[in-house]
C-alpha cells in the first residue's frame, strides 16, 4: 500500500514539475485625468528550458509608443502612416519603471538595442533548469491614444492590450518581439491574479474571470485566470459586453447589431460553435470572449468594407461570416500557442480553411458580387458568376501574376501589407484545401483534430502538425511542407497534347515551372464533372492513359483547389474546333472565361484643347489577372478637332525570379493626337523597360532602365516646309532610382539622348522631407549640358519654366500654348521655374535649383535659382519666389509667384496670368499615390 501512495505521489508530482507555470500578479490604479496606470507587478518565472539562464527578457510593449524612434513607429512610417510619429504628448504612450528586482534583489536593466519595448535584465545568479525566480517592478503606464492600434485611449474610455510586463518566451532561444501592430505577440500560459482600482464612473470588462468590490469613489476590480495569456481590458462609462450561454460556453462579446435579436445571434453564435468544435473538437474553456476591435482588425474583405448602401450582402450573412471568422481566431489563439511572426500561416491557414467550409456549407450558392450578380450588366460578367470562395485563388493569382507574392514561412513582419492581411492567408487556407482535395477529406480532417488535441494549451509549432499528418497517411506530403510552404515557386501545369486511341486517351500533362505538386485532371462536359483524377511526379512531362467518358472537355485544377499562377492554358477540348477555345468579347475588364479566349472593350474618355473632349473605344486582352502580354487598341474622336485620334501598345513583360532584375518590359506604342490647332502628331516608339526588384516588398520606390526609340512625325501648316523639328527620331537612355517615403524620400534619374542634330545629358535629383513640426521640405537640383548642339532654334534645349516636350511624355493640355490658363499648366521638368522670364532656354547648359518650405500644413515658400548658358551670350543667373499651395504633392498644386528677375511680379498687371497650377489626369500616378504602403 505505501508503494503504490509513494508511486503515486511520484507521478503527482512530476505532473507538477512539467506543468510549471508562469504566475503575474498585478496591482494596478487608473488614474483617467493622467491616462495613466501605476502598476506594482510580480512575476513567477520557471525555466522550463533545459538551458541555464543568465539573463531575462520582458516584452514592454507599452513602451513602444514612446517616440519616434520605437519599432512601432518606423513601422508605420513604411506604411506611410504618420499618426505615432508627429503625435503630441498627451497621445504618446510610454512604461517609467521605477524599482525593479530580482529574488529581492536589484538588478542591472536595461532596453535592448533599437527595441525601446524589450527590456533586459541580467540576473545575479543563473537560473536552472526547473527553477524558478521572482521579478518584481513598480511602473507607470501612460496610455496612448487608441488611434494608432485600436487599443488605448478612446472616446469613452479605454481599450487595453499588451499593456502589462510579460516574460519572453524561451524555445530553443529567447523568442523576441517588438510591437509592429500585428498583434502577435507570443506568452507563455500564465496564472493571473490583477487588483484594479477604476473610479466609479467606469465599468471594466476582460477576458478573465472577475470579481467587483464597489468602494466610496472607486470599484476594486479582482481579476483571475489560471492558463492563461493576453490579458484584453475595456474600461468603459457603461456596459458594453453582453453573455451568451451557448451549449454550456459563454460567448462574451460587444460584437453586436442592432437589427439581430438576441435568440438570432445565439442561433448564429450555436452554429458556429458547433461547426468549429466538429472540425477541432471540444473547446475546453468556458468563455469565450470576442471584442469588437479584434473583428475590426481582421475582416472579412470585401463583405463589410463598403457603405450600408451599397453592400451586395444581407446584413444577417455579413455579421454570420464575419463573427465566424473572429470566434474561429479566438478558439484557436486561446488553445494553442504558437509563434505569429514566424509560424502565422498554420493559424491563417487553418482559419480561412474552416472559413471557407463554413460558406461552403452555409452559403454555397452566394456569389462574389451578391446581390449585384443579378443586375444588368454586370450579370453578363464572369465575375459575377463566381462564388463567394472563388476569391481566394483570384486573389491570389492578381499577385502571384506580378511575381509579388511570398512564401508562406516568411517572418510576418517582411511581408508586404497586401500579402500579410490577405494574399499569404489566403494561399495558406487554400493549403490546407489542397490537401484535402489530395489525400481526403476525412484525412486532413482527422490530422487536425488529432493536432488541436495533443496540442491544445501548449507552446507549438506547425511541425507538429507535418508530424501528425505524415504519419496518418502514406501519400507523400513533402512538396506541401517544402517547397509549396517555404518558397513562393508557383504551380503552373497545362495539357499539351491529347491522343484519341480506341477505347482511351494518352494525355500528356506539362510542368511549365520548377515545384512539382499533386495535379486534377477533369473530363468536364456541359460544365458538369464527369471524371477526376490525380496525377503525381510531374516534374517536365508526363502522359497518363484514361478511359473515354462522356466528357468532351480535359480540364486541369478545374475546382480551383489550389492556387496556381496561370489557369488560361488548363483547357483542352476533344471536339474537333479551329479554335480551342471560342472568341468572346466582354465589356471593360473581367475575370478570364476558362470556356473562352476573350478580348475586352471599354469606353474611353479623355481631353486636350485641340482635340477637344476625345471620345473612342479601347480594345484590350488585360483582364483583371495581368497576363504577360497585353496589347491595346484605341481608336478614338476629338469633338473639337472633329478628326480621328487614337493609340496603341503591345508589351511583353518577362519577369525574373532568381536574379536583381524583376521584369523586362519589350513594347511599341504608338499615339496620335493634336499638338496645335489643326495640326496633329503621330509618335512611334519602340522601347524596353528594365525594372530591378526592391530590397525588401515592404519598400515603396522604383529602380529601373528605360531604353526607348522615338520616331516623332508633325503636321506642318499649309503653305510650311516640314523641318527636322517636325519629323525626326531620338535615342533616349534612362537610370532612375526612386527611393518613397512618408518622411524622408529621395530620387535620382540621369540619361542621354541622342538625335541626328544634338546630343545631352542630364541629371535629375529630388529630396523631400518632413520635419519634425510636419512641415514639408522639397529640394531639387536639374543640370543638363549639350555634348553636340547643331540645332538653330530651342526647340530642343533646355527649358527654364516649361519643357519643350518634344517627346511628347508630358501630359499638357495645352501643349503649343503662350497664353491663356492651359499656359499656366506647370509640371517641373528640366528648369522647374514657375515664372516667365527674358531668357527661357539654354542651348549650352543649364543648373537648375529648386526649393519649397512648408509654412502651414498644404502652404508653402517656394525658392527657386538657376543658370543658364546659351552660345554667343554671357551667363544668365535667374530666381524666382512665390507661394505653393500643395494640395496633393505632384497631383494638385497652385504656385503664386512673388518676387523674380522680372520684379515684384505681384503688383504687376495680369497677375493672374501669372500663377501657375499643377492638375494630372494621369490615373495611373494617383492610383499609385493611393495604394503607396499596401501594394
């Protein structure tokens, strides 16, 4: 009998020894007039490593809003965000540690290098394997203000997360993680005890078991969690979280409609608890709390971004889906603790997966566009014939297609912004279908579950769960955990050829690109499926032998099952046509029809004064996944001119994946248009872009070559001998390097051009920053020299306050005019001078200076000086001033000129033939000042 006690007594605690952990007790006082928390914090730490411990490293991630110079803020000055960093005090947020120690004695602290919010404490006395030490810290916490994350202070009252100390994680190393609001940072489980004084006035809510003392002026808040991590608090002036009893959990949550009765959102909230614990399994805690800021933080995309008025959903679905994918995020980060930064495409992949089998069970007649599928003309569109589900390999391929994706074990904080909120998670759920369509749907199904439970409440990875699934089937599975998941290689397989024997088909599949996957082949007919087929070991060619079915169409990846780069060429059909597939024509852009080879036609609608409003029709092969060529038609009709206008393109992108070159561009373009009243211009140009790849998908700018050829042919007045001014071809060659950013952003271009009678280069640099009062600096210096001048008029040299544009690559409206408001169109080129001087051009040389200084917000001084030298004439120092109203930088700006060489030109007469003014109708340079951080 004392044996077995003494055995047991053994086992009792051993299962204590391995499940050490981590205990915070808080003592904590809100003090709202200061928004400040002072804070007296005691942590229990174990080492549950097998490595003997030196030092200790506490996340502060409180102390990330401290000042410009924190992680946070760098970060969201590459999103161009500019809210942290020209915050005023009262908005800032910082930790003031006042008394540490360790085991009651004080130690040396301090922050870690470049990490303002990771503090270091290295211990008197190492730590061993199973032991445990006692830290203690006195603090205050300033609360930033809830505008640059969502959590701080709001308009009434308070959002709190990652507001406490925490103990880094040690796996196989300290796990470290500065805030880059990505709201992952990784705790071990931990037991909590917090005491929090609040004022009367406020109601405080958590995600921890709670208890209330109401006091004179205070409430004395008692909160407990045992297994626990990231604790959530909103402090608010009245009760804004509701419980859910749902199948024994409740649900706790502000996420709420008012146009859903309480029985319905319990319905909903059943359902999805259900539909998730079927898939997972039992969720072992009993409450669940979902707050309005996470479901804010991770959309749906496309569902309820857009306003009320114009939604395409039911407002029922959009809050079903969407509070499904919040309660999905939630069961999985309160059961499983794995690393975000670095491990986030399990957790991604496995939400969007269930996700997706949620719509497919609930929703699986919705489509894409909702109710809008259903209106004339958009139903016509292929678009619109997509489902709801469908996104997910089209968004995907809109960015694979431009070789901007990455792979899905790239560290969270090296993503782009567009691939990290939508494209990674996106391939990383259609993963996880890939696999099931592969091994099963009962296998894959059955490995997670398995993993959510030998994993569930531990410190993992999404190794265990290769190790899980590799050992419950016999299929090979490597590709997906390698190359699919570690590199952004892209699947790209094609029927090439197809051979009728008597009673079956030879079928000869392609690999077009370097990672072999699992590939379906479908018999389709009349859009139904008819056979299906999995063929492995893909790695150039490979042919299969089928029986003939009732199907008159080979289809590969016809479910969409995978993400795959190109699914234009996955067709083949076994009529005998001339055509593959039929042509079709669909109106602006539209998804590719897999059943056709389509072209696209699309109203167009521009202006200049000559031509007057032009009026036409393009014709295209862009559809919305860009393909490698693409061609462009666009014949046209000007109002005024009462003549025939248009242009034309044709570009071959060829992109590159191994090398510092991301694409070559080989194109000819070709355009006609008026130049003057009567008189049109033709322009022919040949032309290869080549563009080099940015350091880093999260930097903004451009480095690139452009090779062009341009062939300029003008109509010549009645009566007028056609000169080399008007029909003459000129070499250009061109370096720029564009390097954009919020604060700081610099650029350099330099090139030559070459033409029968003159030859020049020039070089062209551009500074702009914002100071630390957020007023804008805009420097810029042009030189430009002829080699060889053998002109006799200025047409070709260089102009002080108006390029001469003949390579017609400027946008004028009113390119020939002296006077009138299209004269006063200004675009800096070459001089950049905003006044009207004597002298205009040099056929020599000129050094150009130009300088803006902000005054107040959008109003600015602007200064510019230059020289000019022209042959037989001394030297010609030129200055002007003014004001510049920068509206929106390069796209919208008026320029008041005030002093120059000509005088005080304010007080001179016409001063308003003076100003100048800055407006493009280039869509394109404002869609990219728009999508500046994201794409």
């Amino acid at each position: 009998m004392k044996k077995h006690l003494y055995i047991l007594l053994i086992c009792c605690f051993s299962c204590q020894l391995f499940s050490q952990k981590n205990k915070i007790d808080i003592k904590a006082i809100l003090q709202p007039s200061k928004d400040v928390l002072k804070l007296q914090q005691k942590i229990i730490f174990f080492n549950n490593s097998d490595s003997i411990l030196n030092t200790i490293y506490l996340h502060n991630w409180p102390n990330s809003f401290k000042n410009r110079k924190t992680p946070l803020s760098k970060r969201f000055v590459k999103d161009f965000k500019k809210e942290l960093y020209f915050a005023e005090e009262s908005e800032k947020g910082e930790s003031n540690i006042k008394n540490l120690t360790v085991n009651n004695e004080s130690v040396s602290f301090n922050e870690v290098k470049d990490q303002i919010d990771i503090l270091k404490l290295s211990l008197n006395n190492s730590l061993k394997p199973n032991d445990s030490l006692k830290i203690e810290v006195t603090y205050d916490i300033k609360i930033p203000d809830a505008k640059f994350t969502n959590y701080g202070k709001t308009t009434d009252g308070y959002s709190l997360r990652y507001w406490y100390l925490t103990p880094a994680v040690y796996d196989n190393g300290w796990q470290l993680m500065s805030n880059l609001n990505l709201d992952d940072l990784l705790e071990s489980y931990t037991n909590f005890v917090i005491d929090i004084d609040v004022p009367n006035k406020f109601v405080l809510e958590s995600n921890l078991t709670q208890l209330e003392i109401n006091q004179e002026d205070k409430t004395k808040y008692i909160l407990t969690s045992k297994h626990n991590k990231d604790v959530i608090l909103s402090i608010s002036k009245k009760k804004e979280f509701k419980i859910y009893n749902v199948d024994g959990i409740n649900i706790k949550t502000n996420v709420v409609s008012e146009n859903l009765s309480d029985s319905l959102v319990k319905s909903y909230f059943s359902r999805e608890l259900n539909f998730l614990q079927k898939f997972l399994g039992k969720f072992p805690q009993k409450e669940l709390f979902l707050d309005q800021v996470t479901r804010s933080k991770n959309p749906v995309i496309g569902l309820s971004k857009l306003p009320k008025i114009v939604r395409p959903f039911q407002e029922n679905m959009i809050w079903d889906i969407e509070t499904f994918k919040t309660i999905s995020l939630k069961y999985l980060l309160n059961t499983t603790n794995i690393n975000l930064r670095t491990d986030y495409w399990f957790i991604d992949g496995l939400q969007n997966y269930l996700l997706i089998e949620y719509i497919n069970t609930y929703y699986p007649n919705e489509k894409l566009l909702g109710k809008f599928s259903k209106y004339w003309p958009i139903r016509s569109f292929n678009l619109a014939k997509l489902n709801i589900n469908d996104k997910y390999p089209l968004v995907y391929q809109y960015t694979s297609r431009r070789f901007l994706d990455q792979a899905l074990t790239t560290s969270a904080d090296s993503l782009s912004n567009f691939n990290r909120k939508i494209v990674n998670k996106y391939k990383a759920g259609l993963g996880f279908r890939y696999l099931k369509g592969y091994l099963g749907e009962s296998t894959l199904n059955d490995a997670i579950k398995e993993f959510y439970k030998k994993e569930k409440n531990k410190l993992t990875s999404s190794k265990k769960f290769e190790e899980i699934l590799t050992s419950t089937t016999s299929q090979d599975v490597s590709w997906f955990f390698n190359d699919f998941l570690k590199t952004s290689k892209k699947i790209d397989y094609t029927i090439s050829n197809v051979e009728k024997e008597k009673d079956s088909l030879k079928v000869t599949i392609k690999n077009n690109r370097n990672i072999t996957t699992p590939v379906s082949l479908y018999g389709v007919k009349n859009k139904q499926i008819k056979f299906k087929k999995w063929v492995t070991g893909i790695d150039s060619t490979k042919t299969i032998k089928i029986f003939k079915g009732d199907f008159n169409k080979l289809a590969l990846n016809y479910e969409n099952l995978y993400p795959e780069h190109n699914t234009l060429d996955n067709w083949k059909s076994l009529e005998k046509k001339i055509f593959n597939k039929p042509l079709k024509f669909s109106l602006i852009k539209d998804v590719q029809d897999p059943y056709y080879n389509q072209l696209f036609y699309m109203p167009n609608v521009s202006y200049n004064f000559y031509n007057g409003l032009i009026l036409g029709v393009t014709v295209h092969n862009k559809p919305l996944i860009k393909r490698n060529l693409e061609f462009s038609l666009a014949p046209s009709y000007g109002t005024k001119s009462g003549t025939l206008a248009g242009r034309f393109s044709v570009l071959y992108n060829q992109f590159y994946e191994k090398t510092r070159i991301y694409r070559i561009g080989y194109g000819l373009a070709g355009v006609n248009l008026d130049y003057a009243p009567g008189l049109s211009y033709s322009s022919l140009t040949p032309y290869i872009n080549v563009v080099f790849k940015r350091k880093s998908l999260r930097d903004t700018g451009l480095e690139a070559i452009r090779a062009r050829l341009i062939h300029i042919n003008k109509e010549v007045a009645p009566n007028q001998i056609q000169t080399d001014e008007d029909k003459y071809s000129v070499f250009s060659l061109q370096y720029v390097n564009n390097k954009l950013d919020m604060i700081n952003e610099f650029g350099y271009s330099f090139g030559t051009e070459f033409s029968k009678d003159f030859s020049k280069g020039f070089v062209d640099v551009r500074f702009r920053a914002l100071t630390s009062k957020n007023r804008q600096l805009d420097f810029r210096i042009y030189a430009g020299a002829f080699f060889n001048n053998n002109t006799t008029s200025d047409y070709f040299s260089f102009g002080l306050d108006r390029a001469n544009d003949y390579l017609f690559q400027l946008n004028y409206f009113g390119r020939s005019e002296d006077s009138g408001i299209f004269s006063q169109q200004f675009i800096i080129a070459e001089g950049g001078f905003k006044s009207v001087l004597p002298t205009r051009f040099a056929n020599q040389w000129m050094l150009s200076f130009n300088s803006s200084i902000g005054l107040w917000r959008w109003v600015e001084f602007y200064n510019d000086v230059a020289f000019l030298k022209n042959r037989n004439q001394s030297l010609y120092f030129a200055y002007n001033n003014g004001i510049r109203f920068n509206f929106v930088h390069r796209i919208l700006e008026v320029y008041f000129p005030l002093y120059s060489n000509n005088g005080w030109e304010i007080g001179q007469p016409n001063y308003n033939e003076k100003i100048r003014f800055t407006l493009t109708g280039d869509l394109r340079a404002i869609f990219n000042f728009v999508r500046r951080g994201f794409l």
